[in-house]
C-alpha cells in the first residue's frame, strides 16, 4: 500500500505563503488595503487565526508581505518586457491577458525604446491590477510604515532601471553648478549612489521629475483623477510623455 507523501517543514510553509498572497491579494482588489485583516485570510484560507499568525504576524506584517509582492510582480513585468516578452503597446490599448501590452519581438535596440518599453509595461500592468499600483503608487495606507530593510530593494528595483536609463554618458564631461540647493543636492546624489549610478545633480533632479511624471500620469488613468474621458486616453497621453522624455533626455 502506497504511503501518502508528507510535506516537509519548508514546503508547508510555502503553500500557506501562496495561499495567503492569493487570498491577501483578492481582498486587496476587492476591498483595498482597508479590508485587509489577518483574521479575513484566515477563514478564507479555513485554518485558525493563530495557526496563520506563525506565518503572518499582525496587519502591518501583511501590508508588508502583499507590498513586497506587488514591487516584485513589478518589478518582473517590466524586466519581462525588456528582455523582449510582452510590453506596452504604442498607441493601443493593452490586450485582454492582463491589461499587458500585445508581443513583440526581441529586446530593445535603443535606449529611447528600451524608456518606452518600460512606461508601457509599468502602464499595462497597472492598467491590470489597480489595486496594487494604488498600493505601491497610491495613498499611503494609514497607520503603516514600510520596513525600509525589506522594501526599499523590491521597490526600487524599477525605478533604478528607469534612472540607469536617463542615466547613460550623464556622468562625461565637466561638472557644472547643478543650480540646487546644497541639501537636495546631497539627497539626490546619496539617491543614485544607492542605486549604483553615477550621475550629475541636476540630471538626477530631471530624472526624478521625469519618473514623478511617469507615475502621476498612470496613476490619473488608473484611478480617473481628472475624470473617466481623460482616462480613456491614457495610451496617447503616454505617448506623448515618452516623446518629450526621449527629446528631453535627448536618447536615441
């Protein structure tokens, strides 16, 4: 008689993971981050608050957990897209997979649509799960601090290939007075040091402008900030932004 296979301690812990990503996630879209609670998961998942409270324990550990995992799904997407998977579309709407962007072939030729290719799968996936961008890119959930020591990695992940972009032959030539105040200055250099780049204040102060931009765009689509008739042009209005980025950026 066959002997049914026992999980081991690590793949127990696994599958309760997955389960309450999956359950965490559902609530989110459903609810938003106000109807997260340790205890919802559990009866959705069928097992004892304090059985899963090994596992996740208290809200912020949560938000923590479910943050985490949406940065990474980011994060993925757009290196997908950039390694020639499925991007965003120019001048379409995002097929019906995920609100992802239609296929295309190989990876980027240029650094202007390798820029593209990026704000079009960050827009795609947005488009697809709203209520992680709004949990990424939204309203900071109220009472919750991010643990800087496990999301600073996953959340910058993208905006660090985004900056590395804007980034390229910025640190030739002589440095200028980048025009900013000693204290920004610093702040913005200590940013892209972080980041491993190297490049001149005043080109990091207009790639973070550009990067604001980028997410303040999307987010006016994804949660109609200046009504449903604006949201229902957010691919030309990308459009235009990746061509003032690229004649700004002066990429080719």
């Amino acid at each position: 008689m066959n002997r049914p296979v026992r999980r081991t301690h690590a793949q127990a812990r696994a599958e309760m993971r997955e389960g309450i990503l999956r359950v965490g996630n559902a609530l989110l879209a459903e609810h938003g981050a106000a109807g997260l609670s340790v205890r919802a998961i559990a009866r959705e998942l069928g097992v004892a608050s304090s059985a899963l409270y090994r596992h996740v324990a208290s809200r912020d550990e949560l938000l923590t957990l479910l943050l985490v995992d949406a940065y990474s799904e980011l994060a993925a997407r757009v290196e997908e897209a950039l390694e020639g998977g499925a991007s965003g579309e120019r001048g379409g709407e995002p097929d019906e997979r995920e609100g992802e962007p239609l296929e295309r072939g190989g990876e980027p030729a240029s650094a202007a649509e390798a820029l593209a290719v990026l704000a079009q799968a960050m827009r795609g996936w947005a488009v697809a799960n709203p209520a992680k961008w709004a949990l990424v890119y939204g309203s900071p959930v109220p009472g919750y601090a991010a643990p800087a020591e496990r999301t600073t990695g996953p959340g910058t992940a993208v905006l660090g290939r985004f900056m590395g972009m804007l980034a390229a032959d910025a640190e030739e030539g002589p440095v200028a007075d980048s025009g900013l105040s000693e204290g920004l200055d610093a702040v913005l250099t200590a940013g892209g040091e972080e980041l491993g780049l190297r490049m001149p204040a005043q080109r990091a102060a207009q790639a973070v402008e550009a990067w604001t931009g980028l997410v303040g765009l999307i987010s006016a689509e994804v949660f109609q900030q200046l009504g449903p008739d604006f949201a229902g042009h957010g691919a030309e209005m990308l459009e235009r932004w990746i061509a003032g980025t690229v004649s700004r950026f002066a990429l080719c």
